[in-house]
C-alpha cells in the first residue's frame, strides 16, 4: 500500500514539473515599436517618409521610419515570419530581407517598416510567428504610434484601380519587401 502511494505522489510530482516547463519553456516574444529618425538628404530617394525637423535656427532633412524590435524571452527557438498591419477589412503581412529569422533564447532582431502601412483605418499590428500565432502589439504603444504617424506627410495617393477601375489608396512599396494583402474574406493578393 505505501509502495502504491509513493508511486502516486512521484507520479503527480512529475506530472506537476511536466507542467511547469510546458507553460515556462515555451517562447514569448516582446514587441517594441518607435518611430525613428535618421539623417537624410533632400534629394535622395529613402524607404521612410523625408521630414524636415528643427535642430537649434536649422531646419535638417531627416528620414522617419518604423522599427520593430522583436525580441524572444523565452526559453525555447521561435520563427517569426513577417511583419503584420491589420485594417478593418483587410491584413497586410510585410516580410523584410531580415525576415523570417529564428530567435533564440534571449535573442532579438530589429526590423524597419514604411509608416505608410500604417494610414488608414488600422486596428492592430504585430507579428506573426511560423505558427501562424499573432503577435499584437500592446494597445498603449500602438495607439501612441498611430498618433504619431498621423502627423507625418505620407506618401499616399490616390488611383484608379486597373482591373476595377475603383478610386483606391496606394503608395510606393521597395522591391525589398514581400506584401501579401489578406481580406478578412479569405481573398489573397501578394506583392501588390
């Protein structure tokens, strides 16, 4: 009798641990978003949006970008693919040259996305992991981010679409970047 309630309590015990490293070895990923600014001058072409910010009496040309710091702290490997911008109808996943990457433990990688993704009517960003998981950014740093780029001059116009003749928004994407648009409908259009 004490041989079979010892082999239980092991048995819980194990089962217990088992547990634990399921729900603390999984991977977690940290998410970090700024608008950034660099140096940049007024005649040359640039993936973010050309600002023009005051420094002491000067105005200087700066290039404003977005830059994801996705960071892994976790204890176990994850994959994340792509960059996410969700509107209303629609999800846009942009995949830089430095995406997808596997993130160790403890290791992070930082990615520079055009503010144009983000004009509209967006309601989420993110990433997405190999998984297909959605990785959303906290509500206080995405809204103040959306604020932000609010005040930036977009390079955003305005365009007859060629198969349906419909008016749509649309802006210069590099050839750099991967875009697959994703209706909330199931219809799917890359590199558009």
């Amino acid at each position: 009798m004490w041989l079979a309630i010892w082999g239980a309590g092991i048995s819980s015990a194990l089962a217990l641990l088992k547990l634990y490293e399921f729900f603390h070895d999984r991977p977690r990923l940290t998410l970090i978003v700024n608008l950034v600014y660099s140096p940049a001058k007024e005649d040359e072409e640039t993936y973010g949006v050309k600002v023009q910010l005051k420094s002491g009496p000067d105005l200087l040309w700066n290039e404003a970008r977005i830059k994801f710091t996705i960071m892994n702290s976790g204890n176990k490997a994850i994959q994340v693919v792509s960059i996410f911008v969700e509107e209303k109808k629609s999800i846009t996943q942009i995949t830089p040259p430095s995406l997808p990457v596997v993130l160790q433990s403890n290791m992070q990688v930082t990615v520079d996305v055009q503010p144009e993704f983000f004009h509209g009517e967006v309601v989420s960003a993110g990433v997405y992991d190999a998984l297909g998981k959605q990785h959303r950014l906290p509500k206080k740093p995405f809204y103040s981010l959306i604020k932000e780029i609010g005040s930036l001059p977009l390079r955003v116009g305005k365009y007859k679409h060629k198969e349906t003749g419909d008016l749509v928004e649309a802006f210069y994407v590099p050839k750099r970047d991967r875009i697959e648009m994703i209706s909330k409908g199931g219809y799917r259009r890359t590199n558009c």
